[in-house]
C-alpha cells in the first residue's frame, strides 16, 4: 500500500541517496540533482512536496506547484529501482486527487519529455491531453516536451484508480 505524505527536510537525504536510474531513464535524474528541480521547486511559493512511502521506504516524490488562483504545474520522480513497477500510476492519481479535493485546483498540467511515451501513455490515461509543446535546456541540452493538462472536470479518480 502507498501512502502521500508531505515531504520533510529529512527525506531530502534519503532521496540523495537513491540507487542511479536505469540506462533508459539516465536522463531523468537531474530531478534529484543538486540545483535540479527538486531543488528549485522546494522552496517555490505556493508549492506542495509529497513523500510517496511504500512500506515505510521513501519510493517517489511529487510536485504542485500552483501557476495561477486554481492551477499548478505537476512533477513526480520515482526511485531508479522501482521503475516499471506501477507505481507511477498510483502516486500521479494519489497527487491529483489531493490537488483537485484538498488544493482546490481547477487545472493540473505538466510537460513530458516527447522520448517517454511510457509516461506519455500513463498521463494520456489519467485523462491528460496534448496542449502544445515546449523546448528546454536541461543540463546543457535542448529537450522537447509535451504540453498536458488535466480539469478537474475530467478528472476521474475511479478511473485513476484512486
């Protein structure tokens, strides 16, 4: 069973810690890196951090990070060794559910690197749709992403699976 809790300033060191990602997903640490997002994100006004925990071991971490009255922006990374396991789906919707029902948000949206169509899929069926795409510079790169967004009147936490 997961459980969201909000992060505390110990977890940063156990996500430090984090066994490396898989070749695959190489890319996607600079999340957990020193000056990386979670980082930046942490200490963003209006912004909620949420330990995901699996049986007392912090496994994800996830991001609200409001960009308007009733919107946020959407951020999640697993621990490397528990990639591919399902636990992607259940700590997005967990987060939603918080977002729409205790934040009081209108609208979640997020950006997906346009090279993880395994993410791309889950979002899709959590009801995200396409709003455009975006080009950023991470870590000294040009990386094209996905646009998506999430109302809360599409939302379904049945189908989420919440």
């Amino acid at each position: 069973m997961i459980q969201l809790r909000n992060l505390l300033p110990d977890d940063l060191a156990a996500i430090r810690d984090w066994p490396p990602y898989p070749p695959e997903f190489k890319n996607l640490d600079y999340a957990l890196r020193g000056n990386g997002w979670l980082d930046e994100y942490r200490s963003k006004p209006d912004t909620r951090c949420f330990a995901a925990m699996q049986a007392e071991e912090l496994v994800a971490f996830t991001i609200l990070s409001k960009t308007g009255d009733a919107e946020a922006e959407f951020r999640i990374a697993l621990r490397g060794d528990r990639i591919g396991q399902g636990l992607g789906r259940a700590i997005t919707a967990m987060t939603l559910a918080r977002g729409f029902a205790e934040i009081g948000l209108g609208r979640i949206h997020l950006i997906v690197r346009k090279d993880n169509p395994r993410a791309m899929r889950l979002y899709r069926r959590l009801g995200f749709v396409e709003h455009g795409e975006c080009v950023k510079n991470v870590n000294g790169k040009q990386v094209h992403f996905l646009i998506m967004e999430l109302g809360k009147e599409s939302y379904s936490p049945e189908g989420a699976g919440v």
